[in-house]
C-alpha cells in the first residue's frame, strides 16, 4: 500500500517500492488542498510585508537621488527659460541606474525571504517538512548569488571590451578595428553567462525544497539538489517539464498584470505632483515604477503558493526515484 503521499495525511514519505502512484501536478494538487488556504494567508502577509519592505527602500532610493531629480528639474527650467530643448546629462542618468543597481540586493532578499517562508511552509503542509526557515533561506541566498554570478561575469567583460564604461574615450577592442572580434566579445560573453545561469538554475531547481524537506544544510541541499537532477536523464527532463512551464507561466501572469497596472501610472503622477515635491522627473520614475511593484506583487501572491507545491512535489518524485534505483538488484 502507498504511503507518504500528497493524498494520505501521513507525517513522512514512505514510497511505494515501485515509486509513486500519483505525478507531479497531481500531488501539487492534493497539497494545495489540504493546506491551501493556511498557504494563501501567509502569501498575503508576506505580501503585506514585502510590499512594505519594498516601499521603505524604495523611499530610501528617492532621498539618496533627489539632488540628481532637483538637479534635472533645475535644468529643464533654466532651459524653458531659455526657450531650449533639454535632455539630462548622462552622468545624472546613470547616478539613478546606479542607486537602482544598489538597490536590487535589498530587493531580491526580500523575495527570497518571502519564497523561503512559503516553501517551508508548502513543505510542513505536504507531510513533509523537516527544513529549517533558515537553511531554506541560506539555500535561496547561495543559489542567487551562484547563479548570477556568471550573467554579471559576462555582462563585465562585454562591457570592459567593447565600451567606454570603465574608462573614458577609449575602447580595447573597437569596432573599426576588430569587427569580427567586437562582435564575439559584444554577445558571447552574456550569451555564455546566461546559458551557464540557466542550466545553474535548472540543476538547482529542488533545492529548496530538498532543504524544507530533508533538513539539510544550504550547500548539501544543492549538493542533492545536483544529484538528483543530473542522476538519471528522466530526472533531468521531469525537472525541465516542471520548471519551464512554471517559469513561462510567471512570466505572462506578470505580463498580463503589468499590463492592466498601466492605467496606475497616470494617476501615480498626478497624485505624487498633488502630495509631494513639485518634480515632474521623480513624479515620472514613480509613474513607472508603481505598475511594476502592483504586478511584481500580484504575481508572487498568485504563483508562487502554486509554485512551491508544485516543486514540492517534484523533489518527493525525484527523492522516490532515486530511492527505487539504489534498491534495485544490480545485473
């Protein structure tokens, strides 16, 4: 008889000896219904709370760059004057690309936290879990930085070759010069890195749920993380089959509510000319952002409670698999 199941109710994974009766999605499924609505109410708060961890740097932001937004302003006033056209200088342009830059590692921990408490919780609710919220954090953390590390790797060297970023009216390998090498060193080096982050990602995609579940440390969970996925090629293509899917799903639901967000921005304006400074440049960055924060949000509220069932359930496939194969007779 079948035990350890999304079904049974039963407190730990007891496979069938001839792995499990019920797939993925339908596991995912059978979780979602027994702890669903505990699951939707922490994604709420740790909506709530990202929201307001989002907004806390997101002010932060605005005060360490409003000399730059009064700066631009001046400038677009002294030229009205002048009865000029005005475009900001480009070095007051990067200072905010920059400030946003700096702000990102604030931003993706706190995603992380919020994805952290939602799989170990998805875990608990699956019979399963063992983890600790700090070890599925650490998990989370490490798995970032790993990944990304080869997209930033590439994007430098692109940038030290091909651009004058990080000197001044000077390229090592110009254009005129090297078409061919300009070429190889202005796409190869991103493409590379994000080729390398991808296959990073998908070796890794269990990981956090290997941490909820089995207890592990944040460096043997991608351990086991890496070998289950990579231990039999059915493994690999069961975690293709549920990551990709689960990534393009995320990506159009963000579309799609990014897209409805947009009538936000208009009013955003008006409402931050009404209340705050009199910037129409700060007025306008916040327009642009408060679409993306809603649809950021609305999205994680929506996807990411699904999501970890679902990868929940992958990591018990994999764990019952693996489980089979190291018990079968060898010959």
């Amino acid at each position: 008889m079948t035990g350890g199941t999304a079904s049974d109710g039963g407190a730990g994974p007891t496979e069938h000896p001839h792995g499990p009766r019920h797939g993925v999605v339908r596991t995912a499924s059978a979780t979602l219904r027994r702890g669903g609505l505990p699951l939707f109410g922490l994604t709420a708060r740790v909506t709530g709370l990202a929201a307001l961890g989002g907004l806390l740097v997101t002010v932060v932001a605005f005060l360490a760059v409003w000399p730059t937004f009064t700066e631009i302003r001046l400038g677009a006033i002294r030229a009205h004057l002048d009865e000029d056209s005005y475009a900001p200088d480009g070095s007051r342009v990067n200072d905010l690309w920059l400030t946003l830059l700096a702000c990102l590692p604030f931003l993706i921990l706190l995603l992380h936290l919020g994805c952290a408490a939602l799989q170990t919780a998805t875990a608990r609710a699956a019979g399963a879990g063992h983890g600790r919220f700090r070890a599925v954090l650490g998990v989370y953390v490490l798995r970032g930085v790993y990944v990304w590390a080869p997209v930033v790797l590439g994007i430098l060297v692109e940038e030290t070759f091909t651009t004058t970023l990080f000197r001044e009216h000077t390229v090592i390998v110009p254009k005129w010069e090297y078409p061919t090498l300009f070429e190889v060193l202005r796409y190869g080096p991103p493409l590379l890195g994000l080729v390398t982050a991808l296959l990073l990602r998908l070796t890794w995609t269990p990981a956090p749920a290997v941490a909820a579940t089995e207890g592990l440390a944040p460096r043997a969970s991608m351990r086991r993380s890496r070998a289950l996925v990579w231990g039999r090629t059915s493994a690999w293509f069961r975690t293709v089959a549920a990551a990709l899917p689960l990534g393009a799903l995320t990506v159009g639901l963000y579309a799609l509510l990014h897209l409805a967000a947009r009538p936000l921005r208009s009013g955003t304006v008006s409402l931050f000319l009404e209340w705050g400074p009199d910037n129409t440049y700060a007025a306008y960055v916040a327009g642009l952002l408060v679409p993306i924060a809603v649809a950021l949000l609305l999205t994680g509220a929506l996807a990411l409670p699904p999501a970890h069932a679902v990868l929940t359930a992958l990591h018990r496939r994999l764990t019952s698999r693996d489980r089979v194969t190291a018990a079968a007779p060898p010959g």
